[in-house]
C-alpha cells in the first residue's frame, strides 16, 4: 500500500481538486439526523462525520431505484442509451466499499449487467475511517475495515488524513495533487494505532459468526423467526436501505401507441410477489417465509467470499417496527445453542 | 443501439412459424431466429431454458421442448397460466417477431447418463422439459432404455398427444406409462388399446405398478411437473431403489433475468443459497437435501 498525508486545512482544496476526475458526490445533511449522499457544490457542507446514509451510495450510483432497459417502437427494439457521468464519491464508508464488491460479484459476474459495468466503471471511489454508533455490528461481519474496493482511503488523524492509495487511479490522484500533500510521519501512525484501536473497542453490538450460518440453518423451524415475523409490517424497507439487496423487478410502460419501454426497479423479497409465479403458485407464501428467506439470504456464507451482510446496521436504524437484525440472529443462534 | 451495451436483457428477434394447439390451455411455438448466424450458433442442452420476452407486454422464462438434434428451430411449449402468456396465446401468431435470449441454466448431465436406463417422470406441463430428452434419445439413441411415464389429468389436458400416442405403439427401446387422474373418452380410448401401459391414479401409481418390470436399480430418473408432485415422487423413487445421486429434477421459480442478477430465484438457507437460473434449474436429490426449499 503506498500512503500519503493530507493536512486538514487543506481538505476543501482537496474536494475541489477532485472534481477534476468527476462530478463530486459527498454526504450531506437533510433534517435533522439524517443523511445522504448527493452532489457536493460546496465543500464546507460536507459532512464528514456523518454516521450512515439512508440509501447506501455504492447502490444508489451503480442501480438506480428505477431505469430503463430498452424501448420498443413495435416489433423493432433497442437498448437504452446509458447517459453516464463520471463521479467521485467522497466519504464512503469501508462497510459500503465491502458491499459494492459483493455486488460487484453478482453483476460482474459472466453475463455482466452492461448498465451496471458502465455505471461502475466511472465511478472513483474515496473512503473515510468512522467510529461506529449504536446500530454498528460491521466488526462481527469481518467488514470494518476496506482492504480494497477503493481508490483513494482517508483516516482520520489529528491535524490531517492519512491517505491510503488503493488503485492505480488513486494513484493518478495523488500524483496530480502531491502540492497539498505531506508525507506520513511517526507521529500520525501512532495516531492511526490509537484510533483504530478505540474504533474496534467502541463497538456496542456483536454476533459470532464462526458457526453461525450452520445454527441458523438448524434453526430453519425457530419460534424466533415466528415472532419476529409478527412483528414485521412487511414493508421492505430493510431492503431497500440494504447495500446488497439488489433484487430487480421488470415491468413495460407504454409511452404512446406503438412505443414501450422496459423498466427495471428495485424489488424486494419482502413483498408477495416475490416469489410468486404465473398460475399463482407462490414459493413464499407467507410472511414468515419471506422474513426468514431475507436472513437467510443475508447471512448466506459464501465459501469464498464470505457472508452477504456487511453489518452497516441501516435495516435496525430504519425498520419501522424497530427490528433489529442483530438480535433476531442472536436470538435465533441463542436459542438453539439453548435447547 | 446503446452504445456499448451487449443486448444482455434483450435477446434476438425470432419469428414464429407456426403455432399448434396442444390442449385448451397450452400451445406449441415453433420459433427461428432472424439472424442466421444465430440460428447456427444456437445450440443447448435438454433441460435448459429461454427468455421469453414480448415487447412491451413482459418478459417469462420457459423451458426448451424441441431437441439440440435439431436444429434452425426452437420449440416451446407454453401454458396460459399468467399476464404476458395470456397475450401471447391470444396475440402471437405465425410471422410475429418475439425476442428470445438464452439458452440458460445448466440443462440435464447426458454424458453421464449415456448407455444407461433412464426414467422420465412428468405430471402435466413437465412434459415439455422432458420431451427434449425424448427427442433427443429419438435421434441419437443416447441412453440404453428410456421409460416415460407421464401423469396428467385426463387426456384432454395431455401434450404431445401425436408423438405420445405414436410411441404408446412401441418403439424399440421406448417405453410409456400414462397415468390419468379422470377418465375422460381420450383415456378410455387409450386404455382399450393399450392396456398394459395405461394407469388410473397419479404418476406415483405408474411407478408403482411397474415396479419389477422397470430396472430402477440401474436407471438414472428425471422429473419434472408441478411443484406439489417433487416430494412424492422422490419418495417413491428412493423406495424403487433409484440411487439417490442418479434422481434428477428441474425446477421453476419467478426469474426476470434468468442470470443470477434479480435474486427471484435465489432458495436456501445460510449454508447453501442456489440461483435456480444459475445453479439450475436442474437439481439433483443430494441439493435438495443440503438446500431448504428447493422442493417443498
């Protein structure tokens, strides 16, 4: 890894720098408690201590809730044109860098999804170290911490960032703009030990995970996922924060009498729909099933790559009926270790 | 065209050429590409499946019914079950333009299968899966034996009637068990003239009544049919003394991509999550039982 120093007086400068490689997104505050990432016009409303967006901006730039896919003057069909902008994306969080490559690996994956390819590949991607808050459990998910994912890495330090330099065109950045930039002194490396050390003892929330892809699945007929299923309204709003959900639903507009267009929007699993088929046969037909297949699917581990939730705690913080994933998985690993 | 997109959600444009009327309720598209090109290059294996994608209706996926063996032509066989199968049975006729993009899905191991005995089960629409391994083995005389039996309502509701009733006749290494649920005039029909060969009650009777003058032991099985008949039919098979590794099924799910993008089709627990479009939609009875869900 090659490192690099930004001084803090020098952080706006830096922002505006940016925009050399693209449009600058950055998260900013809306109301009270609430964040989100959008276009940046001036880099002092930048909110750098922000706690978590609502949507997660590594799906919200790579899927938009709804696109077009393709238009059809008749029999006659042609995709749609991508307008593309390139983009910077200041301040991403390291659980958000872990999520946008596990969906990196689903539509990356042969056949790749065009729209996400071209979306993906204009986007520069600068990280920024956090504390964690109440709803935090990316520790226990092994995803604290950005080993890749990212071009540029900031860490907090006392008088600066200490910039790790994570790809080629992160290196292309800090070659240009190495006149605000300062070398890592020993000073800002014990820094980094001491903050990186409170960081890992703040964290409130925690699930052990070593077996516990194997315990959920004994535990597939738990009365804890019964209950929780209660209480759950079905909303799917858990899914649609979630930086991995990225199920997709198609359907066709019709614009005029011969022209229609297919559109694809985001899904969730928590909708009846889901799993529903022509003829009405329905593979999840109850909310039970549905509220179970969405931990399931979460806390699927890949032998590879590891497990599908990245813990950035958005599903706890915005669930309606106050359902907190953490504790329906501890509850459930509790309850068979129990019995 | 968009500018450097691949048609990946698209397809090719293909024209119908004819269209049969199976039952009341099923129909056979018989399709061929516009380009040429593509229709040389088309090439799959039985038990895979295409997107079906009508232009500005909607997009479904379906099985492949026609064989690999021959080629310029795609069949498929489709139930009005839904919305967009309800337009195409009422407004695809012959000469109507359709987008078609696949083939997906993993299709059935016929390398594996080859020179052995292998045991078709299908309950109603499972036919059209099933009949690509029949004309397969037509064409090439893959496996040693193939026994169909096929189980469905009644004879009005049965696919393929034709081919079926030719093969009922006898033909060399071909043998077909029906099962009929009612007995309607079709089946009575059936029953006087091949007595042996026709049961009344569901596919699992069939199997049943054949037990001893079927080699299960040595057979590979492939089912397919509605989602309430997977359970008992690998019970039965398992009592026959079908091995377990050798029980094939093909499944169906909602799918809007059919390449493990939309997460429809996603099944299992935290162990094992399958993409019915990637991972099948051919399973055998070691996935079901390491993945909740894939059969009920």
């Amino acid at each position: 890894m090659h490192y690099k120093k930004l001084p803090k007086e020098f952080l706006e400068e830096f922002i505006n720098r940016l925009r050399k490689w693209g449009e600058v997104h950055a998260p900013q505050k809306k109301g009270k408690n609430t964040y989100f990432f959008s276009r940046l016009d001036d880099p002092s409303k930048v909110q750098i201590d922000y706690t978590r967006t609502v949507i997660p901006p590594t799906k919200k730039y790579v899927l938009r809730p709804v696109e077009p896919l393709m238009l059809f003057h008749g029999d006659r069909a042609e995709e749609h044109t991508l307008r593309t902008t390139k983009l910077v994306l200041f301040g991403v969080h390291a659980c958000d860098i872990n999520a946008l490559k596990i969906l990196d690996r689903v539509y990356l994956s042969e056949p790749r999804d065009p729209y996400y390819e071209i979306r993906r590949k204009n986007i520069v991607i600068i990280g920024i170290s956090c504390m964690p808050d109440d709803y935090c459990f990316c520790k226990s998910m092994g995803t604290d911490y950005a080993m890749s994912g990212f071009d540029l890495f900031l860490h907090e330090l006392r008088d600066g960032y200490l910039i790790r330099v994570g790809s080629p065109m992160g290196h292309e950045i800090t070659w240009n703009i190495s006149d605000i930039l300062e070398e890592v002194s020993e000073e800002d490396i014990e820094y980094l030990k001491k903050f990186e050390k409170q960081r890992l003892s703040s964290f409130k929330r925690h699930v052990d995970i070593s077996a516990m892809p194997d315990i959920l699945d004994l535990a597939y007929n738990s009365r804890v996922w019964e209950r929780y299923s209660e209480r759950c309204l079905g909303c799917g709003n858990c899914t649609l924060v979630c930086p991995t959900c990225r199920c997709f639903e198609t359907y066709d507009v019709w614009l005029s009498v011969n022209t229609s267009m297919r559109v694809r929007r985001y899904d969730s699993c928590f909708m009846v729909s889901h799993g529903l088929v022509a003829g009405g046969h329905n593979f999840r037909p109850t909310r039970l099933d549905r509220f179970r297949h969405r931990y399931y699917c979460k806390s699927y581990f890949d032998p590879i790559h590891g497990i599908n939730c990245v813990g950035c705690g958005r599903c706890d913080e915005f669930c309606p009926a106050g359902i907190k994933h953490i504790e329906v998985l501890n509850e459930v690993i509790g309850e068979i270790y129990g019995r | 065209m968009g500018d450097n997109l691949k048609n990946t959600y698209l397809g090719a444009p293909a024209r119908v050429l004819e269209v049969e009327n199976l039952t009341s309720i099923e129909k056979l598209y018989t399709l061929r590409f516009l380009d040429n090109d593509i229709n040389n290059k088309f090439n799959f294996i039985p038990g895979q499946f295409v997107m079906f994608n009508v232009p500005g209706i909607g997009e479904f996926p379906v099985s492949i019914c026609s064989s690999p063996t021959r080629t310029g032509y795609l069949q498929l066989c489709i139930r009005r079950a839904g919305r967009v199968t309800k337009y195409v049975h009422e407004n695809i006729v012959e000469g109507s333009i359709v987008y078609i993009r696949g083939p997906y899905g993993n299709g059935f191991p016929l390398e594996e299968m080859k020179n052995s005995p292998i045991v078709l089960v299908a309950g109603g629409l499972g036919m059209a899966p099933l009949r690509s391994i029949l004309l397969y083995h037509l064409d090439t005389q893959h496996f040693s034996d193939l026994y169909l039996f096929y189980g469905v309502r009644n004879y009005e509701l049965m696919l393929f009637k034709r081919e079926i009733r030719t093969l009922l006749r006898g033909y060399y290494n071909v043998h077909v068990y029906l099962s009929f649920e009612d007995i309607d005039r079709g089946a009575r029909e059936l029953i006087r003239l091949y007595r042996k060969s026709i049961v009344r009650g569901m596919v699992t009777d069939a199997l049943e009544v054949l037990r001893g003058s079927v080699p299960f032991e040595e057979s590979y099985a492939v089912m397919c049919g509605p989602p309430v008949m997977y359970k008992f039919v690998v019970k039965k098979l398992l009592d026959l003394k079908v091995r377990p590794d050798r029980i094939y099924m093909t499944l169906e799910r909602r799918m809007k991509c059919g390449i493990g993008k939309c997460g429809h089709c996603i099944v299992g627990t935290s162990t094992s999550i399958k993409y019915v479009c990637l991972d099948g939609p051919v399973f055998t009875y070691w996935d079901v039982l390491s993945t909740k869900g894939l059969i009920e």
